[in-house]
C-alpha cells in the first residue's frame, strides 16, 4: 500500500470517528475514552503535516479540549460534580490535568466497600496510569505543532498528579511500585496489583521534561526530576517479555522511545533487555501462528498495537529484523482492513479503538516520535 493510499484510509477513519464520538461536527453527545482519544490526537497532527488541511489541526486541538473538558470533570451519574481535582471552576478551566483524568469507562467507579467483580471491573471508570501517560505524549505531540505552551504545563501537572495519585510508598516514603488502578478522585486503589509495564511508562515523564527543554517558549509546572528517579528504580531487575501483542507493541514504542531519550550505561543495559524481551515476543507471537486463529478468538485493537510498534524505528545494533518486522505490520493491518469497510459485530463492539489505531498503523509517524516527528520512509 502506497503512502497516499494509506493516508486516505486514515483520514476516512479518524472522518468516522470524529462524527461518531461528537467531536466534528462538535455535538453535546460527546464520547471521549483517554486511550483512543490520545491515539486520535497523533493521528489528527499526522495528517495535518502530510496535507496541510487546517481542519484535522482543529480536531487535534479541539479533542484535547474536549477530553479535559469531559475527562477531568466527574461523570454526570455522579453524585460529586465538577473538576476532579478540586477545583473551582475558572481555576480548573485552566489546570483541567491538575487531578488526573477518568478512563472513560461505561459504568461508575466500584463504590468504596463494594465486593469486586473482576469481569465488570473492566468495564469500571476511574484512572489509569499508564492512560495518563498515553495521554502526555499526546499532548507533547501537540505542543510540537501547535507551539502552546499550555499543552507541555497540562502534560506536566497529569505527570504530577498520577505520580502522587498512584505511586505506592513505603512507611519510608520510597516508591515501591505503581497501582495499576485508581478512584476518579485518586483518594483510593481500585486495584492493588502493578501492570508488567507501567514502570517503563514512567519513561514518559523523561519525554516530558525532554520536550520542555527543546521548546522555544518558557514553559511553567512542576519539576519532574524526583519522580523520573524514582520511576526508574521500579525498571531495574524486571522480565518484560510477554506473549499479548498489545504488550509487545507497547515494549516496541518503550524501545524506540528510549532509543531517542538514551543517555549513559544503565539506559543502553535497559534497551538491551526490551529488545531481547520483545524479540522473543514477536518469536512467540509468529510461532503461536496467532493470524491463523479465528476472528472471534482474537481482538483487532491488541493486534493493531503490535503493528504499531512493529513499525517504530529503534536505533540500537541489536535490532536486526527491521524488514520482517514491516512485512507482519503490513500482514496484521491487511487481515483486519476489510472489516474497517464491512465491519462484523465483534468489530463493531469496540469500533473506535479498532478504527483509530489502525489508522494509526497506517499514518504511525507522529505517534512514534517524541521530537518534531521520525520520518518512517527513511527509518
């Protein structure tokens, strides 16, 4: 598939999901979920960049207003009303990060006391870290192209509130581990366990701080300096391998990222073993010949997030297999295009997060990269 074409099949599905979620044209019904919204934003300013069109410029940055606007705010079944975070309302207008954002989830938040469901529990609002994190790349992609300052200020107060709202303290005050769920209000765990990655999505906040010394403007906010330490002892002893291609997908971008950021010694030992990890990942996932199985045994979206990745360009000499890499990219978004044309009901179950991430796939440059944007075609 050649670039253009690629181009124009994003830009029809990033037109579908915009009308869809009520965000062009703008309609009060809006359906905002942090995951996929983050992926749109980074597609929006892909295509802007490939054609110059100001109006997926104006979907980027209204999405981004929109999420805050909705994301920040507690759901309408809620007894609580107003910014998350507290604030009074002229003041989180201006700070709409500064308590975190809801996941966007169908049902409310487990109430306190109430027995756990597991299976309804992924159904369950509240925060997660590492959306956060998707979340201030996205607004560090923007910040790129918009030249707001206040996109790197919001990206920097969502980094302190997650760090504070899910950093697991010892009664020393060190930082033992990363809840994997939180209340929308950060008071309390929704779940006590730590996902396999969320300490390399710490590296975010590295990002964060990288793009605030290459803007031109002065940019306000925290500090993230602490954190970033104290992320970064969570990543030191750990096995990153996983057989679930959204996890090997996600240990690919860690590793381009990481390739971009790298600084001294304990930084390259650290992409050495996320580039063992999600080799044999991908080893696993071609020897399990997982594209054989049934659609109704696989999700599209997990799929699609190994193509993601499958497509970043990682500078590091262990990364040998770039070539394979692109041809099973190209093999997983060609098994699930059609059905963004004649969509099934298993497709139609999670429509937005399939349609934006394939369009991601198909436009992936803005998403993978952390300065002005990786040219793929010459990666």
């Amino acid at each position: 598939m050649g670039t253009h074409e690629a181009a124009g099949i994003a830009a029809q599905l990033m037109s579908g999901f915009a009308s869809r979620t009520g965000l062009y044209p703008a309609s009060e019904n809006q359906q905002r979920y942090l995951w996929t919204d983050a992926f749109a934003v980074c597609n929006f300013l892909e295509l802007f960049d490939r054609t110059g069109d100001e109006l997926y410029r104006r979907c980027a940055t209204d999405l981004i207003d929109q999420v805050h606007q909705v994301l920040g705010r507690y759901r309408a079944d809620d007894v609580r009303q107003g910014w998350i975070s507290g604030l009074d309302e002229q003041a989180g207008h201006h700070h709409p990060t500064k308590g975190g954002l809801r996941i966007g989830k169908p049902l409310k938040e487990r109430q306190l006391g109430e027995r756990v469901d597991e299976r309804l529990e992924w159904d369950r609002d509240g925060q997660y870290f590492h959306y956060l994190t998707k979340w201030m790349h996205a607004l560090c992609r923007a910040a790129f192209v918009t030249g707001n300052s206040a996109q790197i200020e919001q990206a920097l107060e969502l980094a302190e509130a997650a760090f504070n709202g899910f950093a697991q303290r010892s009664a020393s005050g060190d930082v033992g581990g990363i809840h994997w769920k939180m209340s929308t209000d950060l008071s309390r765990p929704l779940t006590f366990g730590m996902g396999l990655h969320d300490a390399l999505d710490g590296f975010t906040f590295r990002e964060v701080q990288h793009v605030r010394s290459k803007m031109e403007f002065k940019v306000g906010g925290p500090d993230l300096t602490s954190a970033i330490n104290s992320l970064w002892k969570l990543c030191r002893n750990r096995n990153w391998t996983t057989n679930d291609p959204l996890g090997i997908g996600g240990l690919l971008f860690d590793a381009c990222r990481l390739s971009q950021l790298t600084g001294g010694r304990e930084d390259q030992e650290l992409l050495d073993q996320l580039t063992d990890a999600y080799e044999k990942g991908v080893e696993g996932f071609l020897r399990n010949r997982s594209l054989m199985r049934p659609r109704s045994q696989r999700l599209a979206f997990r799929e699609l997030g190994l193509a993601i990745g499958l497509k970043a360009p990682i500078l590091h000499p262990k990364h040998r297999t770039s070539d394979q890499y692109r041809i099973l990219a190209d093999e997983i978004v060609n098994a699930w295009l059609p059905l963004a044309h004649s969509p099934d009901e298993l497709w139609q179950a999670h429509r937005d997060i399939n349609e934006v991430m394939l369009a991601t796939s198909l436009v992936p440059d803005t998403s993978l990269s952390i300065d002005e944007r990786v040219s793929l075609s010459s990666a």
